[in-house]
C-alpha cells in the first residue's frame, strides 16, 4: 500500500503514521518527495485491507493499494528517478552518465594499476575487476578472491576511482563489503534471494545484473528483495539474455532500458561486454546503450586482451576504450547526459 501524506503534514504525525504500520505488521519505506512525503507500507499481501484504516489518521491523504507486484521498486511508490552516491562523490541516476570500467578479473598488481589509470584518463568513473568468479567450468580460474580485494583497494587509493566488485557466496558478504564501494550480484546469482536479503541489510550500492533467462518482472522482484530489506541503492545492469542467436555470446536486450525507465525509479547500466562477447562489437552497443537513456555502461578493458585470464576476447584495450569514451560524449550529449 502506498499511504500518501498531506502537503502540510508534519514530523510527528509522519512518525505516528510509520508506526501505527509496524504496529499492523508491516515494513514502512518513506520516501521524501518535494512537495509530500509518501510512505510505501509493505509486508504478507494478505493483510493489506487492514491498512486501509490509517486514512483516518492525521496528516494522511489517502492510502492507494501498489498495483505492480514489486512495490518499492516501482513507479508508483517513487515517480521521480533516483539519484545516489555510488563511492567518492560518483553520482548515479538523473543526468549523470556514469562509466565503470576495468578488467573481467583482477590478475596482478600491475594490471589492475595500469588499467585504473588507463580508464581514468579516458573518463571512467569507476573501477570494475572480479576477485571472485562465477565461472561456467570449475576448471577456469576462479578469482584472487582476497588478494585481489586487496589489489583493487590499492587501484582505489592510486587512482581515487570507487571499486566494484563481485560477491558471489554469501558467506563472503562481509570480507568484499570491506573492500568495495559497490557489490555486484552476477547474472547467475539473480534468483540468490539469501545473498540479495543478506545485501539489502547493506548500506552500500549494489549492481544487480540481469540473469540470462530473466525477465523484466522477475528482474525487478530480485531488485525488490534488497529494497524491502533497507538498502535503497540498487543499480539494475542488462547484460545480455540468452537467445538462439550464437553470433554473439547474448543478445543485448537494448528495450529492457526504455521498459526499465517506464517501470522503475532505479538507475540502469548496460553491460556490452559481456551482452556481446566481442570487443568489436563494443563500442557500437555503448553509443545505443546511451541513445537509449541508460545511466551508466560497465565496459572490460585489459591492456592485453590476448593474456586475460578472463573474458579476454571482449576486453577492449585501453586505447580502444579511450577512443569509445571520446565519441561517446557526443551520443551523451544528445541525450541529455553529464559526462
Ligand atoms: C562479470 O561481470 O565479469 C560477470 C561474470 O558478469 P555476468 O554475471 O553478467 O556474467
Ligand atoms: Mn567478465
């Protein structure tokens, strides 16, 4: 339910209101507008006719039920897009077009410096780098995991770039919050609903990236389970979903950013590394990524693409990067992006 407050109402009956919620069982979201204040009531659906009581209470305008079947997420509890610090100052949403770039994974100290300051002086505003790996065979290098959460602090204090990094076991939540600014949930940890309950008790931004076979609605409920738990910095990031098309390793779901921008409040990032599997095929994606209204793209760059350990054959170089980030400012300009 979405209990909506006068203009006018004041502090404490804001306050009355929020507990006479907790009161009937259910988790009270405030979300300061400005003009008024709304407060999103969720909880056990089946008890909502209970919450219709509080339109008696002072300060209320009505209480409207959320039609969408994710509620913090959506539109109708937040109209107006959100807006937050990602780390250091980065801001997210609105007009910001924000940038996060870096290795698929971290691999020595050397790399991880050369690439932060290579992407920094192209523009980036965010380091990218996997310590821990979701790999598809267990054969595959797996990640630093520790030591590279160490190296990508190292790259944060040289460079002064936020970090985003990949959780993958809940059990290292705690160890990589540590170390990062941003945690990313991978595409097959979409439905890791201990993992995204676990992150929403963050207080930290976490980029959620879409799973292969994940639609739209199941996207934004994931999303959801991080909202209802507090955390309200969520980054939705469309990488690519898996069709019969084998000319690229996904296909860039290019209209999930539009459908996205109509449903939710909550920035978007694009993924075109990993949607395409081709550095080629880059550049070209990140121009309409942003043509489409996204906020944010998050690119693989290496300095040597041919040695990754990792997802080498869609790295940019750092030189490949740096000419995308120039034209990119064009296309950004167009629509309407700082960046
Ligand atoms: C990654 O960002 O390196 C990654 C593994 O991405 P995804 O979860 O989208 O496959
Ligand atoms: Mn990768």
């Amino acid at each position: 339910m979405i209990i909506v407050m006068k203009k006018g109402a004041d502090k404490e009956q804001l306050a009355e209101v929020k507990k006479r919620i907790r009161e009937l069982g259910y988790k009270p979201h405030v979300i300061h507008g400005e003009t008024r204040n709304v407060i999103g009531a969720v909880g056990d659906e089946r008890g909502k006719s209970v919450l219709q009581t509080l339109e008696v209470m002072p300060g209320v305008e009505s209480v409207v039920p959320i039609l969408k079947p994710y509620k913090l997420a959506s539109r109708e509890v937040k109209p107006e897009p959100s807006t937050f610090d990602i780390g250091g100052g980065v801001l997210i949403g609105g007009e910001n077009l924000v940038v996060m770039a870096g290795p698929c994974s971290v691999e020595s100290e050397e790399q991880i410096l050369e690439t932060a300051h290579a992407v920094k002086a192209a523009g980036a505003t965010v380091l990218r780098g996997g310590a821990f790996k979701p790999r598809t065979s267990p054969y595959s290098f797996q990640g630093m995991e520790e030591d590279g959460l160490k190296l990508l602090a190292l790259a944060r204090e040289a460079t002064g770039l936020p970090i985003v990094t990949e959780v993958v076991n809940p059990r290292d939540v705690e160890l990589v919050a540590r170390y990062s600014d941003i945690m990313q949930v991978g595409a097959r940890n979409i439905q890791n609903f201990a993992l995204l309950k676990m992150l929403g008790r963050l207080d930290k931004p976490i980029l959620l990236k879409r799973g292969m076979a994940t639609t739209i609605q199941e996207f934004l409920m994931s999303a959801e389970y991080i909202l209802a738990e507090g955390n309200r910095r969520v980054i939705l990031c469309e990488r690519g979903i898996r069709t019969f098309e084998t000319a690229t390793r996904n296909t860039l779901d290019i209209s999930a950013v539009p459908v996205l921008k109509e449903q939710t409040h909550l920035p978007v990032v694009i993924d075109p590394s990993h949607a395409t599997g081709h550095a080629s095929l880059v550049p070209s994606m990140c121009y309409a990524s942003v043509a489409a209204g996204c906020d944010g793209l998050i690119v693989e760059v290496h300095p040597h693409p041919e040695k990754a350990a990792s997802d080498g054959p869609q790295s940019l170089r750092p030189m490949e990067f740096a000419a995308m980030m120039e034209k990119l400012r064009a296309f950004a300009s167009v629509a309407g992006k700082k960046l």
